[in-house]
C-alpha cells in the first residue's frame, strides 16, 4: 500500500506489508537493528518532551537547523522503540525497547516519523487536517484538537466517499498548484492515543490537486450551517494553525509557504452546529458548496 | 521579520515573538510605501499624498497612528532623523 507516496517494506513484521512484490528499489525498508547501542552512536540529544501520549526526544549527529539534505537522525519514543532515519540509504531502522509491540512500530512509523522524514526532506509539507473527496476532487477539514475533523471524515467516509487523511496530509506545491499526497488508509472516529484506528478499503492513493479547505468552527447546536470564503491573512491562518510539524528553524520557510498557498487554495470557515443529529446538514453543506467552486 | 502579500493584504511574521499580523488594503499600502521608501515617514508621506485624496493633516495623522501601532506591536523601531 502507498503511505505518503511511499511504499514502506516492513522487513521483521510482514504482516503489515502489502501483498504485490515490491522490487528492491522502489520502497522504504523499515528493519530492524538488534544490536546497535543508541547512546554509543554520541549523538546530540534534544530534551525529554510529550507526544502522542509518550515522551519523546530527536537524536541526530549535527543540529537539525545545520544539517544538509540527506543528513541521518533519530527519534527516541521512551521505552518503546528509537527509529532512525538514514538519509544516505533512504531506509527506516529501529530498535526495540522495553514495550515494544509491532502495532505500535507500525503506529509511529506511519503517523509520526515518515511525516517527519518527508518534512525534513522537504518532499512534501505535512498538514493536519482531515481529507476527502468529493467528486474526484480532494478537500480538506482543519480544525483545533477536537474540533470535528474525524467525526466529519468518518460521516463522508459512511456516506462512500474516499479517504486520503484522518489526521495528517501531505502537501506537494508544482509550480502554482497544491497537491493532497494521500497519508495512510486508516481513521479513527475515537480519541484514543497511539493508534492508527479502523482499516478502510476506501482510500484514495492518487495525488491530485486541492480543491478546497474547510476550517470548521464549533457553533450553538441550533444555529444554521454557514459557510464563508476567508480572504489575506485568515486564510494563512488556515494552514500556519494545521502545521503538523513546528521545528523552530522551519518557521520562515513554513511562513513564506503558507502564504504562496494561501494565494492559490480557496479556503472557507464552514460553521458547524456542534449536534451530531444535524451532521447530514454539514454534509450536504459542503457536498454541495465544494461542487460549486 | 517577514511580510508577504496575500489577496492584496499584507500578512506579517515577527521572527522573535512568532506572532503573526494582517494589514487591511490601507494599511497594506502604508506598509509598502514604508518599505519602498527604506523607512522614511517624510517621503512616505509624499507618497500616500499622491496616492489618495486625503487631506495632508490627516493622513498625517493617521500615519503616525500607524506607526505607533507598529511600534507597540514591536514591528518597527523609529529613529529620530
């Protein structure tokens, strides 16, 4: 299966690879390394901070705002497992800690470190936002923590639209266009930590330009779904607030981004009734708006 | 830090404090006329005096309202000439 694009080669789990033969070539090799001692390598260490649930820190032999494209790095999740990006190589190594479990390799892998190797490669931006699609045409949901984004993702989903992001997407900028570069087949319409959530058949693979985002904004549960174009700086607002990844020596590059895309990707604040009763609203809302731009 | 336009409305990142401010279509044209004009309130003057139909006091006045309002947000240092 693509995840970002990528085809991902899980050599000690392959329970979680595809069933087509992938030729050497063409895929990322997650593999694992049994005997390296991760504090032997003398890498700098960042500090100690949370994520998903767990604690974690960077290791990389050169600080991330100096290193050259192609550069090696690693991230340590606390008792769980450390993965190493080996840029020359262009493979995924790790090691094994106390807790390990394949579901949680696979959990860190596709959620985490493959969007931040992608960043960092500058291959493509990463958003966090939820996406669809309507039509053969890709939207995407942003919103604050909580904000609905899986609810509405899950609800197009039900209805048979194709999924291309639960939680994060990557973007690929080809001259003026914006492209949504599928993440992984998975949604989770649960708050539950460390998990990809539900596996889905329908997921799209194929890159194609966005069409439009939808920053949703909770309202009273009796107010009328209303949807409204955003224009200058609301509209880099949209994107700079999704960012997936917020390394401190990115923040000019990621600005003069976001404000290249946000002259050329339509964006609307759709105000949502916060009812799960009047959810087909929304829906049908966006449904027909999206197919309207 | 950086400015970059966006539907004509000139969206601004202060590098230290990481915050980010939106300039409507006036403020938008005060702003560039500030950058074109390496910062020289007297020429810059001159210059929104050619663009709109205002009186000088006024637009003088609201300049200065401007500027300050930079000056607060930590966008802009003045200097005496």
């Amino acid at each position: 299966m693509l995840i970002f694009n990528q085809k991902l080669l899980f050599v000690n789990e392959p329970q979680f690879n595809s069933v087509e033969p992938l030729e050497r070539t063409e895929y990322i090799e997650v593999c694992e390394f049994s005997t390296l001692d991760v504090h032997s390598l003398g890498m700098l260490k960042t500090k100690w901070f949370p994520m998903s649930g767990q604690t974690a820190r960077y290791l990389t032999t050169v600080p991330f705002h100096e290193a050259p494209k192609g550069f090696s790095w690693a991230l340590e999740i606390q008792d769980v497992l450390t993965l190493f990006w080996d840029g020359v190589e262009r493979k995924i190594r790790y090691i094994k800690s106390e807790h390990y479990t394949p579901e949680r390799l696979r959990f860190w892998v596709l959620h985490t470190f493959l969007p931040l190797v992608l960043e960092l490669e500058r291959q493509y931006r990463i958003l966090h936002v939820g996406s669809v699609e309507v039509a053969g045409k890709p939207i995407l949901f942003s919103a604050l923590s909580f904000g609905g984004k899986s609810t509405l993702a899950d609800y197009f989903l039900q209805k048979g639209h194709k999924l291309l992001s639960d939680d994060s997407l990557g973007i690929e900028k080809r001259d003026d266009s914006y492209y949504a570069v599928p993440s992984y087949p998975f949604h989770r319409p649960f708050r539950k930590l460390e998990t990809l959530g539900y596996y889905t058949e329908n997921f799209e693979t194929e890159i194609k330009p966005v069409h439009a985002v939808y920053v949703l904004e909770k309202s009273a549960r009796d107010e009328e779904v209303e949807i409204i174009e955003l224009k200058g700086i609301e509209k880099f607002k949209a994107f700079h607030y999704s960012s997936f990844i917020d390394f401190d020596f990115m923040k000019k590059e990621r600005f003069e981004y976001f404000t290249e895309m946000a002259k050329y990707v339509p964006v609307y604040r759709i105000q949502i009734p916060w009812n799960l009763k009047r959810l087909h609203e929304v829906y049908e809302a966006i449904v027909v708006h999206s197919q309207k731009i | 830090m950086f400015a970059q336009k966006v539907d004509g409305e000139m969206v601004l990142l202060d590098m230290n404090t990481e915050n980010y401010f939106g300039l409507d279509e006036v403020g938008t044209a005060i702003w560039q006329a500030i950058e074109e004009n390496n910062g020289e309130l007297v020429k810059v003057l001159e210059v929104l005096l050619e663009q709109y139909d205002v009186e000088e006091d006024v637009l003088k006045k609201d300049l200065l309202v401007f500027v300050d309002r930079l000056v607060e947000s930590g966008l802009v240092k003045v200097d005496e000439a």
